[in-house]
C-alpha cells in the first residue's frame, strides 16, 4: 500500500490514467524499481505513460503536491540514476516512433526505441548513431541522450552531446520546447525569456572567466560525466542551444527528452577485429599510446583477471594458458571504405606494435563471427564476475578516465588499491584511447565492516582520480547517486555553484529525481545499497543487468527475467524473515501469475545473457515444485496413453467446430470467454485461428511415400503431436487469410516434399503413442517427461537404424527438446533445417516475387539454426520480412491459450509491421503460427509449404504456382 500522502495523488492519475497504467501493488512496484546499480529503492506509484500530455498532467500533480518524480527508460544504468522511492514513470511502447530525415544522414528517435534497433533502421542507409554502448542491445535512447552514453569507438566526438540536432523536451514546469520546430522556439522564447537570459548570461560570464573557461576546457579533453554539461556555456551563447545541450547527460534531473534527433554516422563497410596480448599492463598501455596517433577505430583494455573471468570462451580459453600472471590484452577494431583500404589500415596498425614483443598475437580478421566472438568477451566481463561472486554479493562497476599518457601509472595505481583492500576478484578493462577505465569488483553490504572497506577504496579512488590525474570520476556512466557526493571534488566549488544554480532555475521545486547528479547528502552513495541473497541455484548468479529484457515475450504483460528473478529473491527474504503472513501472501499470489504462470520458458532471455541464465529453468522447478500428485499421476498417464490423448484431442476439435457450424463462431467465443473468465486454470482462451481436427494418419504417409525401388538415403519422419492432431487451416473466420496450401495437412506435404527429393521416408512404429515430452516437462512433470522421451528415444533408434539415418520433425520445438534431452546420439533436424541443408543439391528453388513475413522461433534462435530458416525464406522469396522487436510470439506451447494476454503483449507491434501487399508468413512451428495468424492479420504456416511450392526436381522445367514457367 502507498503512503498516505500519494493516495491523493494517485487517485487524480486515474481520472485520466486506466488502472493497468497505474502501478500500486507492491510486488509490481518493487519489480518496476530493479535496475543494474548497486542501489534499490522502491516507488510508492508506478505510472506507465503513452503521450506527452500525460506527462504533462503528471509533472502538473507532482508539482502540486511537491512529490519527486523520476523518468525511466531500460534501468541498464549502473549508478542509481534510474530508481526512486516516490513516483516512477516508465515508457509505454507506444514511445518507439522514428523518422528517418536527409536520407538517413539524421534520425529523430522517441526515447523507448532500443539504441540497437535505431541502428537496424540506418542499416540500409550504411549509418548508425554514435553513441555505442556495451549495452546497446538493450538501452533506450532516451538513456542513451540522459547519460551521455559512450561506448567502445565513440570517444567524445561522436556522442549525444557532440551529435545531437535537435531535441524535444518536457521541463518540470510542463513547458515543451521543440528546437526543430520555429514556432515552438518562438513560444518557448516568449513564455521563459527570463530563463534563456539567465542562461545566456551564464554563458557569457563563464567564458570570460578565464579560470573557469580552461577548467571545463581540462574536463572534457576527456571523456566526462560527472555534474552537468558545463561545456555547453563555452560552446554556445544561444539559450536554446545552451538548454538543449544541458539536458545531455543531465539524468532526468533537468526535464525529460521527448525526442532527440541525431547527427548519424557512416557505418564503415569493411571491418576487421584482432587481440593481441603484452606480458604486462605498461607495455600494453605504451602500445595504446602508440596506437593513439593512427586511425583505429578502437582499441579496448583488458587486464589479466578480466581475460581470466571469460576464460569459458572458447575464442580465450586456448590461448589463455601461455599468458603470464599479470598479461594484458588490446581488443582492436579498424574500419575501411574499401577492402584495399582496410588492408592498408591493418598493416599500419601491424607495424605500429611490430617494436613490442607480443605474448599473443591472434591477427586481424574480417570473419563477422569470429570478430563477434571477440566483441563479445569484452561486452559480457562486467555480467562475468557476477557469474563468479560468492553468494549474496553484489557486483559494483565503477567508471573513470584520464589522460592516455597517464594510462599506465592509473591502470597500477588502480590494480594496487583493489589489492590493498582485498578486492582479489576485481578485474580491469576499458576504453583505452579515451584513457577510460573500468573496474569490476564485488561487495557484501551485509555488514558494517564491509561497507566501511568500500567506503575507504571509494574514498582513495576519488583521490587517485581527481587529484593525482586530474581524470573524470565518471566517465560515460553518470554522475547518478554513485558519485553525487563527490562532484565538488572534481570539479571545485564555483563550477559546483553553477550546477546547482542550473538545477534551481530548471526546476525550482526540485522534483525531479533528486539526489541523483548533484546531493546534498554526502552520505548518499552508502544508503538504499542493493543486497542480493542467494534464492536459487538456476539464477543466483544474476546481476541484473537487464540484458535479457528486450527478448522476453512478457516484458510488456508481467515481468521481465531481470525482474522474476529480483522479486524471487526479494520473496525468498520475506519467508526467511518469518514475514507477516497476509504480507508474504500476497506477494506470491501475484507472483504466482506474473512470475511463474505468465513465463513463457523458452529459453530466450539465455541467450542474451552475457552469463547464459534461462530464467525459465527457475520457473520450471518452481512448476514442478507446484505440481500435486494427483497431477503428476495424471501426466504419467497421459504419457503412457498418447495415442488415445492425441484422438481425444482430434475429436475435441471436431466438436469444437461442429459447435461453430450450429451455433455461430461469435457465440461460442462469448461462451469461452466467460468460462475462462470463471475458470481460468480449467478453461483455455481458444483462438480464432485454431485449426480443424487432423484426418491424415501418419502410416498413410508411407504408402504415398514409398515407391519402389525405395532410394537412399533415408530419413525418419517423426510427426509431432500438434501436427498429428490439427489439420491444415483455421477452423475460424479466415476471411483476413489467404489459404496458400490446398487444404493439404503438413505431415502430406513434408512427405511429399521429402519424396520429390529422392528421399526414403521412414516413419517409427506407434507413432501416434510417441511424444518428445515437451509439453510435460513444461508442466513439470518430470516423470511423464522421462517416459515420454524413453519410449520416443528408443523408436527412433529402430527406426533409424541405431542412428544411421537422421531424424526430421516438423516442429522446431520438439526438435531442440529431443535434441537437448536425448542421450542416444541421434541427428536430430527440424524441417526448417532439412530443407536448407539437403534440398538445395537436389531440388532447384524458383523464389516468388511476394513480400512474405518470416518469423524466427525460440527453438531456431537456441538451436543456433535461426540463420538457416533466414536462408531458407530467402531462397523461396525475392523479399522477406523479419519484424522488429519480436524475437519470441509467446505463444510457448499452451501459454497462448492458457495466458493469451502473454502472446498478445508480444505480438503488440507484428500487424502494423505487415507491409501493404503481403499475405502470408512463415515459420516452422505450429503453435507459434496459431497465435502469429491471430495477432498479424495474415495466414502463417510452416515454411515446408512455400519451400514446397517453389520447388522442382533439378533439370527438370516445371510450371510455378503463381503461374509463370521455370527456366529451361
């Protein structure tokens, strides 16, 4: 419950706010406040906002009852700027909009697209944005501009601050400025000429002062996020422009970007990438020196405990041991317009580092997957201590720069006081031609000794920073709360004097997100720490750093897996606790739908990990914990009886449609819906887009297949359950459809495909009694599941012939099951893969000139197989679409019937992305193609019926379906 003094508040947002748009349950709110920095605070009131008038109306309540007020975008930030304790507003989706401006050469971006994203849309235009964060995949752009986010090649010449255009932005008092629109700088001019004066005026003043003058100068010869943007009074004298810079890097404590359009960059064609590595951190430094006077797009640092924490990747772990303790690697990146120009450019970085004696010298290479490998290690060393920490320990990155020629003398200085204080563990790496270090390191703030050792190193740091090196205490990171109390110490008291008069004339009231960039609380980095209690084994791990967040399917229904596993951790403390019981039940009955039942499970946010989490395997064992015995008899019994569970499923679809003929498809909705509503855990949601009952019976398939004499080689065809028990199209409206397979089941077409091939095709015998045993380890029902898999392994392994022949199912789920599950040592192929690896020697391919959409399954993307069903579409059609921002329907077996709101939220943005002329989509799992048909407006179906419509036998000339002839 609120505090007392937000129940007003909150009643006046829901006069213009719906409910769901109002978060006050607690669980919610403490989920809605984890971010990656070391701090927690929990909101009184989440607010999920859609337009710009809303937030007008919010900043107008907040203004009234002087409540604080913080915006946030993907909470990948690492110094506390993301989170409040009062009133928390997050962006709704409907934030993501873009408009591509002088052919690409600017974007204007709304504040909740993904800064990863904004580079797939410049992708055609060969430009991308300069800011390039680690966490590019997963921060917004409206952190991006906030923090004046850097990254790897980026530097100080290519961020937010040195490549905006033009910005939207909302200030506390409401006003909105548009600095591309005349007219709204006009009004803004009229309406707060006081303010532009006062910033003109400070303008004026500071770059007549010569001190001041050359100390903002000194700061941002390097990189530097510490305070506010000074350098926007010694780089403009107009007011506008002067407010506009400001709001870079001003943490939400000065207004809130609406928008922001950027400058864009050339993204270089050609690229190559090398690691080389020195017997000691100075010999690397003075290399980095070297190297500072070439054209090398990046050169990244990393220590010998940074190579040794990723010493798992197979790229490092075999060179790993010929290193000598206290080794030091260059991560390189050089780029070219031309091949011939990136050759020359890696000879002449080759030749700078000929004087040095190299431990390793890895070379350059232009391969996009070896090169990604690289990049990789050096994306995922901050997550790769989390991995490694003791249990309850929290992971603490820190940020700072100095000058390049002082990299060396920083970089030992550094290592000594990490040493000093027992930090054993920390590692150290960064960006080494902007002098900008990075170091990692793990800390218990269980006690009040261990808070007084990370006070005491915090303490020297600041020291060694600012007063040896005159560096910045944060880099590219922030200010945030991490480094308030020491923004004086950086940069004295007259510049200290100028960021608060700054803050007072932008927000008088000071509600907006206080204590973050500047703090009168010089104790402020020691409170509201984050603990993180071990809870379970499959995630105890995480350092929630959000990584995972863009590719979960729930992210805009319940919880992410950043937030499942923070508020299992926070429960897990509750019941340790001894808890108030009403308290702790209520907190796991709204766990119960948004953490376990609403997980789709499949294994998505793993692979965005830097440390490889599947947060569905925690859901899983708490399922299986759940699970009474009474359910887990039945589950056996149903794994033992599948044949007759598949029939009665066909005959429940039979009557299903038969009951849409009699009494009309809108009736028997009206009555699934009110019995779901009755009875949510007994009654599914059933799609319009539910297929009819399955007629063909896979032993059928045999006698279509085989004509003698039977060629080889062979293949076992394993049908899975869904596709043995639904047959081709929808049994609802298909008006909105085209219905492009004739009516023909898929198990008749992949026959038949197979077939046209020269293939054998061997079907196991009792195939309507085997089952991967998918659906019932999703369940948890861990005994069912064995047997399933014992009784399908074992038929698989007579009819392949003690795994001779390899094993193709047409469905991408079953298959990444069995392939993960079974311990015989079959070949185990999707459809998808079959096609793409074996058809093209025997079959020639005749795309169609359709746009078609393609969506790429969980499965697919685990199995590391998503870019063969892209080949594959791209072989059958001259244009395929691959939405944006999907990467799983949540369809997730029966969530989509069970939870349809989990396959709605992820499929939010799929209609508006089917262009104008587009009827069809494909994918190769059937559940998916289920909800993806209900969401899209559009029929999908298995890629095995376009594959086999564009298909003919090599040599041979066939007539298309669409009616033109084949080549001779």
């Amino acid at each position: 419950m609120p505090a007392p003094k937000y129940l007003d508040f909150i009643a006046k947002c829901l006069q213009f706010l719906p409910a769901e748009r109002v978060i006050t349950e607690a669980m919610h709110r403490f989920a809605a406040g984890t971010d990656a920095s070391c701090y927690r605070l929990v909101p009184e009131v989440v607010l999920i906002l859609d337009k710009e008038d809303e937030l007008q109306q919010v900043l107008a309540l907040c203004r009234d009852a002087k409540l604080a007020v913080t915006f946030r975008a993907a909470g990948t930030s690492l110094s506390g700027q993301a989170i409040s304790n009062s009133v928390l507003i997050k962006l709704s989706s409907a934030w993501r909009g873009h408009e591509i401006l002088a052919n690409g050469d600017k974007i204007r971006c709304q504040p909740g697209l993904i800064g990863a994203q904004v580079n797939r849309i410049l992708a055609p235009y060969q430009r991308k944005i300069g800011p390039d964060p680690a966490s590019i995949n997963t921060c917004k752009i409206g952190g991006i501009a906030a923090n004046n986010s850097s990254g790897m090649c980026c530097g100080t010449a290519q961020n937010s601050y040195a490549t905006v255009a033009d910005m939207r932005l909302v200030l506390a008092d409401g006003s909105v400025l548009d600095t591309a629109s005349q007219d709204s700088i006009a009004w803004f001019k009229s309406h707060h000429r006081r303010l532009l004066d006062q910033l003109e005026s400070l303008a004026c003043s500071t770059q007549q002062d010569k001190d001041l003058r050359e100390l903002i100068k000194h700061k941002y010869r390097l990189k530097n996020t510490t305070g506010y943007s000074l350098n926007a009074l010694t780089d403009y004298q107009d007011g506008i422009d002067i407010l506009k810079h400001l709001m870079i890097g001003s943490e939400g404590t000065l207004g809130f970007i609406s928008d922001i359009t950027y400058h864009t960059i050339a993204q270089a064609p050609f690229k190559a990438s090398s690691l080389v590595v020195f017997a000691d951190i100075r010999t690397s430094c003075q290399a980095v020196a070297r190297l500072a006077n070439t054209e090398v797009a990046a050169v990244e640092l990393m220590d010998f405990a940074s190579l040794r924490s990723v010493a798992s990747q197979p790229v490092i772990a075999k060179h790993l041991a010929a290193m000598p303790e206290g080794a030091a690697a260059l991560l390189l990146e050089v780029h070219g317009e031309t091949e011939a120009q990136l050759k020359q450019e890696m000879a002449y970085i080759n030749e700078q580092l000929a004087p040095f004696s190299l431990v390793c010298d890895m070379g350059f290479s232009q391969d996009e997957r070896h090169c990604q490998q690289l990049w990789d290690i050096r994306k995922g060393l901050f997550p790769a201590v989390g991995a490694v920490r003791e249990k309850g320990t929290t992971v603490i990155i820190e940020d700072i720069a100095v000058a390049v020629e002082n990299l060396a003398e920083a970089t030992l200085s550094l290592q000594q006081l990490l040493a000093q204080y027992g930090y054993q563990e920390a590692i150290i790496f960064g960006h080494a031609l902007d002098g900008n270090l990075h170091f990692v390191f793990t800390q218990d703030f269980g006690s009040p000794t261990q808070l007084q050792r990370y006070q005491l190193l915090m303490t020297d740091v600041v020291k060694l920073v600012t007063v040896e090196h005159q560096g910045s205490l944060k880099a590219e990171h922030g200010t945030g709360r991490n480094m308030a109390p020491f923004v004086e110490q950086e940069w004295g008291q007259q510049a200290l004097a100028i960021m608060w008069q700054i803050k007072h004339w932008l927000d008088p009231l000071g509600i907006l997100n206080p204590d973050v960039v500047l703090s009168q609380d010089p104790n402020i980095h020691l409170k509201n720490l984050k603990l993180m209690p071990a809870a379970a084994a499959e995630v105890d791990t995480c350092i929630e750093c959000g990584f995972c967040e863009p590719a979960c399917p729930s992210k805009d229904y319940s919880l992410t897996p950043r937030q499942r596993i923070s508020v299992y951790r926070h429960g897990q403390t509750l019941a340790a606790r001894d808890a108030e019981p009403q308290q702790l039940a209520q907190w796991q009955q709204a766990f119960q739908h948004s953490g376990i039942d609403s997980c789709a499970a499949t294994g998505m946010c793993a692979q965005q990990c830097p440390v490889g989490i599947n947060t569905g395997e925690l859901i899983l064992s708490l399922r299986r914990a759940q699970l009474k015995p009474w359910q887990q008899k039945l589950a056996l019994w149903s794994s033992e009886h599948m044949a007759g569970i598949t029939a009665l499923a066909r005959s429940s679809l039979a009557s299903h449609d038969k009951m849409k003929q009699w009494l009309g498809a809108k009736n028997i909705a009206r009555l699934n819906q009110t019995g779901h509503h009755l009875a949510p855990q007994l009654i599914p949601i059933l799609p319009a887009t539910l297929p009819k009952s399955q007629l063909t019976k896979p032993q059928s398939l045999l006698s279509k297949a085989v004509n003698e004499p039977q060629p080889e080689p062979a293949f076992v065809y394993l049908p899975s359950c869904l596709n043995r028990t639904c047959a081709a199209n929808g049994s609802g409206d298909s008006s909105q459809h085209t219905d492009t397979h004739d009516g023909q089941d898929l198990m008749s077409t992949l026959t038949a495909l197979m077939t046209k091939a020269g293939f054998r095709i061997v079907i196991p015998g009792q195939v309507n009694s085997l089952c991967c045993g998918l659906a019932f380890h999703s369940k948890g029902a861990q005994q069912a599941h064995q047997v399933s898999l014992e009784q399908t392994t074992t038929a698989l392994l007579q009819a392949s012939e003690q795994g001779k022949w390899p094993i193709v199912m047409d469905a991408s789920p079953c298959a990444q099951h069995l392939t993960k599950y079974q311990q015989a040592g079959l070949t185990i192929l999707d459809a998808a893969a079959f096609c793409e690896l074996y058809l093209p020697q025997r079959l020639d391919f005749h795309p169609i000139p359709e746009p078609v959409m393609l969506h790429v399954t969980c499965s697919s993307q685990n199995m590391g197989q998503a870019n063969l069903l892209r080949q594959l579409l791209a072989r059958c059609a001259e244009e395929v679409i691959e939405p944006a921002q999907i990467s799983c329907c949540g369809f997730a077996g029966d969530r989509g019937i069970c939870v349809p709101g989990l396959n709605q939220a992820a499929l939010a943005d799929l209609a508006q992305q089917v262009p104008k002329g587009c009827q069809r989509g494909y994918s190769n799992s059937r559940s998916c193609e289920i909800g993806l048909s209900l969401h899209s407006g559009i029929e999908y179906q298995s890629v095995v019926y376009l594959v086999n419509q564009v298909t003919t036998v090599k040599n041979t000339r066939a007539e298309r379906i669409y009616g033109q002839k084949t080549p001779e």
